[in-house]
C-alpha cells in the first residue's frame, strides 16, 4: 500500500508509514492545538517528495500561513514562488488563488483549477479549515463532506481537513467530517500546574494497525510538532467541562436527525 508521510517521523511510525494514498483524514480538536502545524508538515513533507500540493486557508491569510510555516522551519513561500504549492486563501486574498465566499461548489471547482495548473502526478490537499464552510448550517456537515469526498476522489487527492470545536458557543462542528472520514486525529489540550500541555491521538485510520496510545506534543521554534511520548493523563485532565460535553452530544444528535 502506498502511504504519504505526515512529515513528522514519529507520528509515520504510528500510522505503519504514514496515510493511505487517497485517505480523506480529519484533524480535530479545540482551537490553538496544533491542527494546522500538522497540516503544514504535511504540505511541506509533499512538496520535499515532489507531491502536487494545495493548501486551501480559512481562517488565516495567506501570508500568515507561509510566515508561521517558516517560523517552524518550513519554507512553503519558496515552494509557492516556484509553482509547487498554491495556497488557496478564503480569507483576505483577492488574487487567482482566493476563494470570495465560503461556497462547498466555489472550493471543490477552485481546488480543481489548482491542480490542472500544478499537472499530473500524486497530490496532497490541506482544507484548513473544513468546517468553515457549514458554520451557519450545521446539519449540512455531513452533506458537504460527502460530496467534497466524493468529487476529491477522482483526482489523486489524499486529504488533511480540520474542523475544530466552538467552545464558547457549547457546538460542535466535527460530526459531519468525522463520519465520511478514512481516519481521525484527535488533538486535545489541558492546563495543569499552569503549564498548558497539547496532546495527540489517532481515533481512527482504515487500512491501518495504528497506535491506540495518547502522546503530548511540543511545538519546537524552528523545528515544528515534536512527539514527546505517551502520556500520563487522566480522562479528566483533557476532558471538557459536562455541560460543554453534554451540549455538543446535542449538537450531533440534533445534526444528525436534521441532514436528509
């Protein structure tokens, strides 16, 4: 089987070498875990192997996506001068490669049009984030991410989507993704002792022995996402409050009754 390195070594050897070649993944989790530095090694790792790669951006510019990127030592803005990578920016761009309305048919023709203009070959698709595009219709999650699945699947794409909890609205947005996706990785966070700790876990990955541990992470200057190891932590160490929990159970409930 063919698997796409993650771009970070550790994380490879607990998916058995990396994801399936055409594996829709969602990258889940609260805001500021570490979803879209995992997403950036991802498009960095494939434009170091010659992958076609795009990086779709809706909740940061263009710009802040290549300049976090080189922080941690991936230089994707070079990889964008020499037409290796096309960010597609949802956000503030007004240029070929933005999209102006958070429309599932505006991104699936876009993402296209990127990659007739990157050619043939195995690519590598980022949506960071997917569940931007259901925000003010919830119940159409698992919908959008149908169809985006199904379109994707006949360009070679193998994809990296995040889709991220609203804690201070008590929604969940994931559910619709993380029912049509191939594999799940989780990123938690907890503060304990007034240390923030970030924490991984693969939930799910067809095809796949993957790791069943928990393991913390570090965002290293320079470096990027660094596995520390498996944790040692409770269920309520990283848990959400009950009645946050108790809501978002709602939200799918609710989401899942609501989609045709």
């Amino acid at each position: 089987m063919d698997r796409l390195s993650t771009g970070i070594g550790k994380l490879d050897l607990m998916l058995e070498g990396g994801i399936p070649r055409g594996f829709l993944v969602a990258v889940t989790g609260e805001p500021g875990t570490g979803k879209s530095i995992l997403c950036q090694h991802f498009a960095w790792q494939g434009y170091k192997e010659g992958d076609k790669v795009i990086y779709v951006t809706t909740e940061e510019s263009r710009g802040s996506i290549l300049e976090q990127a080189e922080l941690l030592g991936m230089d994707m803005r070079k990889g964008v001068e020499e037409g290796r990578i096309i960010v597609i920016d949802a956000l503030l761009a007004a240029d070929e490669w933005s999209l102006t309305s958070l429309d599932p048919e505006a991104l699936v023709q876009k993402v296209i049009d990127a990659k007739k203009k990157l050619g043939y070959g195995r690519a590598r698709l980022v949506i960071d984030s997917l569940s931007a595009f259901w925000l003010d219709k919830p119940a159409m999650a698992r919908k959008y991410s149908y169809y985006i699945k199904k379109v994707f699947s006949k360009w070679d794409f193998t994809i990296l989507a995040t889709s991220q909890y609203a804690i201070s609205t008590a929604e969940a947005f994931g559910f619709g993704i993380e029912h049509i996706a191939d594999g799940i990785i989780r990123f938690r966070r907890s503060v304990k002792g007034g240390r923030l700790r970030r924490f991984l876990m693969i939930e799910k990955m067809r095809q796949t022995n993957h790791d069943l541990r928990m393991y913390e992470i570090e965002i290293v200057p320079g470096k990027g996402m660094e596995i520390v190891g498996p944790a040692e932590i409770s269920k309520e160490d990283y848990a959400l409050p009950k009645k946050v929990m108790e809501k978002i159970a709602e939200a799918k409930r609710r989401s899942e009754s609501e989609v045709p």
